[in-house]
C-alpha cells in the first residue's frame, strides 16, 4: 500500500473562512474562529490521518494590505512562508466578494509555482444560487488553478470533493506524524489560543487586534488542569473594557474559554486571568517574539 502526506497552506485573506475550513477538513475544533479579521495570528498545523493518506493542513493569518504595525507585517511574513513550505495550496476567497488583499493573495499563492486550489467559501450564503457561476466566470488570474470548488466549510457542502482535490498533489511518502495526532501545538499554546477567540468574539470590533495572551501556569494532574494567563493589552482605557463592569467582563470570557478548554482537553480546568497592560505591543518586535510569534 503506497502512502501519501503532504502538507496544504489554506491561504487567503482574512475573515474568508480558513479556520472554519479547516476544523471542517479535521473533523472537529481546533483553530479558533470570530466573525473579525485577523482572528489567525500563527501558522497552525491540523493533522487529519485517513487510511493510507496523512493530511497536514496549514492554517495560516489572512494575508492582507494596509496595517504599518510590527505584527501585521509578521502575520503577512507567517502566511506567506507557510505557503512556501506546501505541497499544495489551497486559496480560500469568500463567494461573490474579491477586493485588493485577494488579489494579494492570489500574488502571493501564485508565486509560490506550487499547485493551488481555489476554494470558492460560504455559497451557502449566495441567494439565488444562480448569481454564483457568472461570478466564477468573471473571475481573472485564476486560469493556472488546479480546480475551482465552491464549498460552505460551516455546513460541509463539496468539502469531501475539495479534499478528493488535494489528495493528487500530495507526494507519496511515510507519514509525518502518529496516526492519532491532531496537531503540533503544545497544549499551552491551544489554551492561550482558546482565551484569545473569546476575547476576540466578546470585544468591541477595535479591541481585539490590541490584545495578546500568554499562559503563565498550566498544570495537569489526573483530575484539573490548572492554567494561569496574562491578556496583554497596549492601553489602560483597554484593561477596563476588558475587565467589564465590577468584573463582569472578564468572568464571561474566562466561563466561555473554560467551557471551551475541557470540551478539547476532556479534563476539568481550573483558569485565572489577569489583565496587564504594556504600551505598544503589537509594534515592539522583542515583545512579538516573546508572545510567540514569528517563530515559524
């Protein structure tokens, strides 16, 4: 039996569904999600072993213009290295929409002379469905693309024939990876991620691209997992809208990122959090690096 593995970028730009798609591929949570741009902020492996296949998904930050900060030229540095490094690379653009960071990253996808998909995202939102193939038709500089497939990574329509797609370009080779393994992720990093998606999903629209984590505890014994973390924010004004009224803020995102922590660790967590600010963040390089990121 002849094996194959390789590993899929899924690129594009932000807020078109790449986390969404690849839990989907997955069969279960692992990337964070929000309805807000740039929720993605590290290059995310999401290993999925069916039969003699190893699927290795790249789940990448949205590639996108604009934005002078450190860390929006890191996130843009992340995305197009981990395409670099693919076998194949999925483009994820959202149906009936293309704009200037989709033409940057169809750039970026078509640079890297690797095969690449496009996957046409969120059709199940296009009504009446007739509006879809004269959009697709209208499309420019997509003619080298292995495959056009119009997917809904929410409600997992065509995503089995997207997958079918990828499996040609994958190199026969041994798998990379136990055949059980998920990720590559430390389960630190996926706890500080699931903090992060709450924070993302319960803030005003402005806040979240201010705010970072970092778990400063985590230990597991055979009945809690205990995990202590700092939400870095860049202002004081910020902390308090973290923090809510006498609290109230902070206990709602902490009660959601629990409930989401034991639903993927299958363990009963105990977690802290504390609000600490530190000026500029997001344009100190030294303290990027030393939240994690530009590590890939």
């Amino acid at each position: 039996m002849t094996k194959r593995c390789g590993y899929i970028a899924i690129s594009g730009r932000p807020n078109v569904g790449k986390s969404t798609l690849l839990n989907r591929l997955i069969g279960q949570k692992l990337s964070i999600t929000a309805h807000k741009p740039q929720t993605t902020r590290h290059a995310l492996l999401g290993i999925n072993t069916i039969g003699d296949t190893q699927f290795v998904y790249i789940d990448t930050p949205g590639i996108h213009s604009g934005g002078k900060r450190t860390l929006n030229r890191v996130l843009n540095k992340t995305a197009s290295s981990a395409a670099t490094g693919a076998d194949v690379v999925v483009l994820v653009v959202q149906a009936l929409t293309w704009n200037e960071d989709d033409d940057r990253a169809l750039d970026v996808v078509r640079r890297q002379q690797k095969p690449w998909i496009l996957a046409i995202n969120k059709v199940d939102r296009v009504n009446p469905k007739e509006r879809l193939l004269p959009w697709m038709q209208g499309l420019n500089g997509i003619s080298d693309a292995e495959a056009l497939i119009p997917v809904s990574a929410t409600k997992g329509s065509n995503v089995p024939q997207l997958e079918s797609e990828i499996v040609k370009y994958l190199p026969s080779a041994d798998f990379m990876f136990d055949e059980d393994t998920l990720t590559d992720r430390s389960s630190r990093f996926l706890a500080s991620e699931l903090v992060r998606e709450q924070l993302t999903r319960f803030l005003s629209q402005e806040l979240p691209y201010s705010v970072s984590v970092e778990i400063e505890k985590f230990e597991q014994t055979s009945r809690i997992t205990k995990i202590s973390c700092v939400i870095w924010v860049e202002k004081q004004s910020q902390k308090s809208i973290v923090i809510g009224k006498g609290g109230s803020g902070l206990k709602e995102i902490g009660s959601r990122a629990r409930h989401e922590m034991e639903k993927l660790f299958d363990t009963k967590i105990h977690l802290e959090l504390w609000v600490k600010v530190k000026d500029g963040w997001s344009d100190d390089a030294a303290m990027i690096r030393n939240l994690g990121y530009e590590t890939e």
